[in-house]
C-alpha cells in the first residue's frame, strides 16, 4: 500500500508558475506627497497619487490623496479625488469626496458628489467615456447645436439695462443645467 513501484511512478517535472490573472488586482503604484512629475503617466494597474502631476494621467484605476495637486486630463475606469484636478476627467465610476477641489469637465458613466465637494465644470454622461473620441466629438455637437435667439431690444430696454448671459447663475447647455457662482462685485 505505501510501497513504491514502479508503475506508480510518475516522472517529476518541473512545474511552471501560475499564471496571473489579468483582474487580479495588486498593489497600486504610489506617488508619494514630496513627488513632483512633470510628464505623462500611464498604468494598466491602479495608481495613488499624493504628490504632484503636471500632465495627463491614463490607468485602470486611480486614487487622488487630499494633499494631492493634478494639473491635466485624468482618465480611468474607476477615480476617486480626495485632492486637487485642475483638468478634464473621463471615467467610468468618477467619486468627488468631500476634500476634493475639482475645476474642469467631468464625462462620466456614473458619478457620486459627496457633500463639501468643491467642482466647477461641466458633467455629461456618456455610455463610453474612455473612448478616445468621446470627448473630440463633445466640442464638435455642442456647437452643432443651435443657440437660442437673443432677448429682443425693447424688453431689455423697459428693464433697464440689458443683462448679459455671463451675469446668469444658472446655464442651460445640452439639455443639463449648470449652476455657476455669481461673479464677485
């Protein structure tokens, strides 16, 4: 029974390692709060960033630290922003927390804006945001799009003054509003 024969063996081979799955996820590369790049950064993994970015950043996943400075295009399938984005974001799941100071165009498939969150720009659903064009063709519909008439003269004149559309907090722009803060006096 526990005797070796030599019909019961079998030749030992030297096993490969196993492989990695593609969706396994690992460890995020980190930029620390005391890092500054200056460039482009791409991942196909998750990225936290607690330092500074001047330039584009593109990965599957990324996560923006309080103390975290990005000036340009952030674009990932999941994003979360705890710091600063001067720049557009596209992602599939994009989270504003409360700490966040975001000023640029959000295209996004779901979004979720906690209270406190600081965002001036534009949101816009899209099914594809990640796709290279979707926000080269933003521009191009939006100024397909025919712009209302102006206030005819002879009302702006019974009021007073004509007010101009800048002066507005409130903008209609594709079907969405966009509530922007009065301008200081």
């Amino acid at each position: 029974m526990f005797s070796r024969t030599k019909d019961n063996e079998k030749p030992v081979s030297a096993q490969p390692a196993p492989q990695r799955r593609p969706n396994s996820r690992t460890a995020p590369s980190i930029i620390s709060n005391d890092l500054v790049v200056q460039g482009n950064l791409i991942a196909g993994g998750d990225i936290q960033i607690d330092g500074t970015v001047e330039g584009d950043i593109r990965s599957a996943s990324i996560t923006i630290g309080e103390q975290a400075s990005i000036s340009g295009e952030v674009v990932a399938d999941d994003i979360v922003i705890r710091g600063r984005v001067v720049g557009g974001i596209r992602g599939r799941r994009v989270q504003l927390c409360s700490t966040c100071h975001v000023e640029g165009d959000i295209l996004h498939e779901a979004l979720a804006v906690e209270t406190g969150a600081f965002f001036e720009g534009n949101c816009r659903h899209s099914d594809d945001p990640l796709a290279e064009n979707a926000q080269a063709s933003e521009p191009a519909r939006a100024a397909a799009t025919p712009q209302p008439a102006p206030a005819p003269a002879a009302a702006a004149k019974s009021r007073g003054s004509a007010p101009k559309a800048a002066d507005s907090p409130v903008v209609v722009k594709d079907g969405g509003v966009v509530v922007k803060r009065p301008a200081a006096e």
